[in-house]
C-alpha cells in the first residue's frame, strides 16, 4: 500500500543517539526511551521512526529529493507497562511526506490509513479522529492558558477526558494556572460539540463560534475544512472520519494536524495514530522543512483483525513431510533425503523427519505439523522403484476429527513422485 | 527458501535478559554485548538469534513439536569496530533444527545454504568450510592441551592462521601452557593436508593419521564423514564443500560440526555461519536437547551479489507521477487528487505531487523519481475531459541519456486513462 501511494523504503538503524531521541516526545516519552551508554557513546532505542526519519533528512537532505515520501516498518521501544495490545517492543509501520505544507498531505495521509483498513477487510468498524495543535492552542488561549506549560496542561486534560474523572483533571488544569471553573464550562460545551451527531464541516462552525477571534485557533479550523474537502476527492466516506476537538495525542512534536484511528468494538486503543510535525527537523540541526506522516501499530492491527474476525494469522505450512523407514539405516535415511531434495527442487514446502523414532512416531510429527501428506519408502518400496504417499488430511465427522478415510494410502512410482503431489495439493 | 525446507517462523524480541545473553558466546563475545539497566531489569540487545532461540525452547518447550525447524530473519547487535561488511546492526537470517544429534540434520543445514545461494545465482564462486568441535578438541588433545583453556588457545590459534602472524600465534599458545614446538609441528602439518588439493574424505583420512587413538578426534572425524555421504544424497557437489581443519568458529557454544561459507574474491568475510549447539538449550534452563543451524549474513550477502555482479539491488520505483497544473488552485489539486485515487485503485504505483511549484518543478521531481510516466490536466484538458500523459523514460543515444523522442506527450480522454496507462506500463 506504500508503494501503492508512492512511497519508498527507508530503513534507519533501531539504535539512535541519545541526544537526537530526548526531548522530542516530551516528558512522558522521555521516560519510556531506553537509554544507555557503551564506551564513549551516549544511545538510546528508537520509540518511533519519525525521530529517527527527521534525523536522517537533517543529516543527508542533499542525498534526497523534496518532496519525499519514504515508509518503515519495525520495531520501536517503550519502556511502558505492558498490557494488552501494548508492547515494549512493537511494529510501526510508518509513512511520512517531507517537504509540504499543504493540507492535501495530511488528507492523502488519512486516505491511505483509510484505503489500506478497506483493504485490509474493514468496512464500518474503524473512523479516523482528526483535529488540529494549533486550534488546540489558540483553543487553550481563549480560555486563558498562556505560557506553553498551561497550554499543555489543557490540551493533555481535553485528551483524557474519556479516560480520567473529570474533577482530576480540572485540578491538574488548576495546579497548571488555568481557572478551573472557565476551563470546565468551555470543556462542558466542547463535548456538546463533540458528542452531537451533526456533520465534520458543521463540528468547526460550532468550534468557531464557541472560540473565534484568535488567530492560531482560526488557522488550525481553516486547515481542517481544507482536509475534509480533500478528503472527498479522496474518496473517503464522511462517516469513516471525525472532528474531534479532545484529540491532542501525547508526543510534543506535533505542530498542526494529528489523526488517529479508532476500531471502538474492538478495545484495544488506536490502530493508527500521527500528525504533522513541521519544527522537527529544525531542531535535529537541518533546516526548516515541513513533514506529516502516521503509522499503523502492527500487533494492535493483527489484534483486531482478530477479535472482529476480519482476518486470521495464517500460516504457510509444510506441504509434505517425509519419513524415514528406519532412522537407523543410513541408506534409508539417504533414500528420504534424495526425495526431499526431488520434491524441495519442484517447489513443494517439505519436511524431512530428522531424528530417531518408528514411523508410526514420525507419523505424529507430520500430523502435529499440519502436513498434508506424508511420504515414506521401506526395503520393498525401494525395490519397486515406488513411493508411499499417506494422506494425512482430517474431516469433520459428527464435530469430531478423523483422518480422511478414503485413498488413506498408496503406493505411487518414484519417479511420478513429484508430480503426483503437486497435483493433489493443487 | 526456509519454508520450502518445512522451517517456520519464530520471531524473537530484540532485548533478552543480560543473564540469558552473557557467557553463552565467550569473553570477546561478551564484551560486543549492547547490555544496560532499565528500571530493575539488567537486559540487553541479542547478538545473534540462537541463544534467544534456545532460551524460548527451554522456556516454552511443552509448545513446541520436536523435532522443532524454525527460521528468524531480523536485526542482531554487536558494539564491534565498524569495517567493510561489518556493521554494528546487522541483519541474520537464522535456521535452526531442535531434537535431533543424527548427522543428517547438519548435512540439511549446509544443503539449505548451498541451495539458496546457487538460486540467488552464485555458481562455483562459494565453498562452505566444515569442520568439527569435537574433532578440534580431541586434535587439541594431542598435542598436549588437557584444560578448556589450554584447548581455547589451540582453537584460536588455528583459526587466526590465515591472519596473524606464526610467530604471535605460537606465543599465546605458550602463555596457555601449550608446548610452543609440538604445537607449531603439528601445525605445520595439518596447514599441508589443509591445502593439499586432495578430495574431502582423503583430508579426514589424512588427520585421521595425524591424530589417532583419541576418542573426540575419532567420533568428530566419523561426523564429518557422515555429514560428507549425506550431503551427496542431497545432490551439494564436492567442490562447494571444504573440510578445513583450521576452522574453529568464534562462539563458545558450539559443541560439534560448525560451518562457514566464503566467497573469496568478494573479500567482505563469510557469508554464513553456524554449527552444532548441543548444550545451548539446557545452560539456559531446559532439559537436554541437542540443535543445529546456521544463518545468512543478509548485508554480506547483498554486497557480494553486489560486488560479483550477480544481483543488484532493485528498487520499485513509482509508474505514474501524477502533477497539479496550479498548485495555488484548489480544484487542480482536488483534480490531481480524483486522478491518483483513481489509477492507485486500479494498481498502479502512483505519486501525487504534494506541495508548491510549477508545473516544470514538478516534472523535474518526477524525472528524479525514476517515474517513466506523468499525468496532468489543467483548464482546458479538464474542459475536454481529458488528460495529458507524459513519456518520462530516456534512452541512450551516443552514450548520453536522453529523452525518448517519440510520443513524448499526448492527450488521452480521462476514462481511459488507467487502462492506458496499465497498457503502456505492461
């Protein structure tokens, strides 16, 4: 799907400098980064690829051409509490445009993660929430959070207003400088907005009213009627997408418009999340380039993929599995080994038992494995220049399952072998 | 290539206890080792994907069917001097059979190594090493080396023959307590078997005469023939395979046949690397259960390719670049927008200019891109319900790359225009 929409492959080194990763998330990031030193240097795990891409464009912006699209998939680190659908070590498969501020970036960012969930066998579990930072400042601004520590304050209660009473985080608010009482009949009317089930285009008119006159908070409704118009063009349904004014997502980087992806029935928090984060790679020493991106969370994907039945981890199970007739004798040992290697050369996925044991043993192996078929040939076999294929697929019968009664097992030619499988698993 | 021989995929995290990864691979090992504190847990990043292997297996056994095949592909660490082909992160693509001491196993691994390498197109430009720990050990014997350390320095010394200097060599097997002439006479004499020209089975034969009556020796020497016949049922021709007497292997964890492929006019080190590891699983915890395997050094290996010409890395470029005839105008973007919606649901790699430029810009960043096709629509295609299509792709004329001058643009009606383009791109 990346390369789909264009985007290339860059793959940075999941050990960082621990200079580049600190104080790019924030307080709480800065907490989760494994960090550490060996002999002289000071490094750290990567908890994202954004820091780490924003390092690389800084670092090599005459290697790359602006625009650029590029994509990772990994694994990142936090040093978090585990719970479900949440890791130390998870997969983000990120994509990101650097080079751009128009809005049509942020739209294309929300119409892939959109395409790719249709894809992927979605139809109306998931809607992207998508808001703004600077209508969130110039938002706090109105109600009075002044310096960048009150903002923070605001923007980090609005967003866990689904989560935390609301009575701790009015104190958290208060603890901060911001009036409590104004802080709680703003948030009062901003759920309202959000909670009514009137259309995205109609969510910023009512924030307009509700905070107008302030420049910042103008700027970031502006920016997000443009992505709702492009996102039709995109030809993403309204309803796959939301407004949401209590969105501010954790990382301190981001600048302008932050999306996340929501899958409600499932349970187990956003299976993609992002933003754009225009400062980033000035501060990594390069200079002012504007970028957006997002990522998928891989685990939580597969996660939910699961728990709504969409989709099943599958496996790529062994096709055949062959037998020794007796794993003391060298040459029939070597006689399996010649006709793995034949059916391993003619494509088929195979198995050769490796070990010691009876081939009723063996057998159980290849059974336990999900092999289809096994293959096997004794002393007689050899002399008749033939093979035993035994079928080892199971039925249904009465909710119980039994072994395929029928051609259970027969002898083939040897030199048939090959082709004699190929058809059957065909 | 490892599900075709019926290995299936475990993937492993990138941190592991330090307790888990320390002492497993010996002091030089131990020393490369990314180790750190985080919380109260005293972890480090893996430096290769057998010892976690064999700590999930003790962990974790009554999940698995033995005998257990499994492949891992991923990163692997070591805080070693950064060279040609040798990288602090680097990626190991590992196979490993778990249960089972029989010979035949370690032939498999060195047939899974011969087989990929000759499907990735190598032919007689690769030899894969073998040799054997109990045979060294036992050889080590011989020649007066009676503690594990004494036994070390041998090791070490014949395997850094082809690097350091006789005279060095001699002197840390003296420190050892090894008698420096016995070592360095029957030194003498196995480098003389080593690069006489003679057939494999001849070589074992040959050391078997230099170093009998010792039991080690004897049942190294008998695996090395076993592993000789077998490999020949798997169809490995005699000349990519090398029994060497000087490879020793710098892990401390191997206990029997161990392995090395070389690509010598490369010059970048082998390109695999392995052996037996009987014990791994029971020092980390488990019951007894004997292993081997082996893995792939993936930037090696794709810089020998490289380097011999057999392979160059491939990109998957972008097809179709589609630009916006104004980028101040909202409806061209939006235009540009339903254009690449369009030709990416139909399949095809699509890039969308994003961002501030003329329409001369864009096609410059288009060429950059390696797309060989552009699409735009201004006003009056827009009016005519069409679009133009560019031909981007050079040829070569006089020895310079220069535009195809043929059909170089050209208006296609807009409905046609993904069936086109699919037809041009085919």
């Amino acid at each position: 799907m990346f390369e789909l929409f264009g985007f290339e492959p860059l793959e940075t080194p999941i050990i960082e400098l621990k200079e580049t990763l600190f104080g790019k998330g924030g307080d709480e990031t800065n907490r989760l980064i494994y960090a550490f030193s060996k002999g002289p240097d000071d490094i750290g795990l990567r908890f994202d690829h954004t820091v780490p891409l924003a390092r690389v464009v800084a670092q090599h912006l005459g290697e790359i051409t602006i625009p650029y699209r590029r994509y990772a998939i990994g694994p990142v680190f936090r040093a978090d509490k585990p719970q479900k659908g949440r890791y130390r070590q998870f997969w983000q498969c990120d994509f990101d445009m650097v080079g751009t501020r128009s809005p049509v970036a942020d739209a294309e960012v929300i119409a892939l993660s959109y395409t790719t969930l249709t894809r992927l066998g979605f139809t109306d579990q998931f809607v992207t929430d998508v808001f703004d930072r600077r209508a969130l400042n110039g938002m706090a601004q109105v109600i009075g959070a002044l310096t960048k520590e009150q903002s923070f304050a605001v923007l980090r209660g609005w967003d866990k207003l689904a989560k935390v009473p609301r009575e701790k985080i009015g104190a958290e608010v208060e603890v901060a400088g911001v009036d409590r009482e104004v802080f709680n009949r703003y948030t009062d009317e901003l759920l309202a907005i959000a909670n009514s089930s009137v259309a995205n285009d109609r969510v910023i008119d009512c924030l307009a009213e509700l905070f107008p006159n302030n420049q910042l908070a103008t700027e970031g409704f502006q920016g997000l009627r443009e992505i709702l118009r492009y996102l039709a063009a995109y030809g993403v349904p309204e309803k796959r997408v939301r407004i949401n004014p209590t969105l501010a997502r954790g990382l301190d980087y981001y600048t302008g418009p932050i999306f996340e992806t929501v899958v409600e029935e499932a349970g187990v928090g956003s299976v993609t999340g992002g933003g754009r984060f225009d400062n980033l790679i000035e501060d990594l020493g390069g200079p002012s380039i504007p970028a957006t991106g997002s990522s998928f969370g891989l685990e939580r994907l597969v996660e939910v993929l699961r728990i709504l039945n969409i989709a099943q981890p599958e496996k790529t199970p062994v096709q055949v599995f062959v037998a020794s007739f007796d794993t003391r004798s060298t040459e029939l040992v070597e006689h399996a080994v010649t006709i793995a290697t034949e059916l391993r050369h003619s494509g088929i996925r195979t198995e050769l038992f490796m070990g010691e044991g009876t081939l009723g043993k063996q057998l159980q192996v290849a059974d336990r494995r999900g092999a289809p078929y096994a293959v096997f040939a004794g002393p007689d076999e050899m002399a008749q220049k033939a093979v035993v294929i035994k079928n080892l697929r199971t039925e249904l019968v009465n909710g119980d399952k039994v072994k395929m009664k029928t051609a259970n097992q027969r002898l083939v030619p040897r030199r048939e072998l090959a082709a004699e499988l190929r058809r059957l698993i065909a």
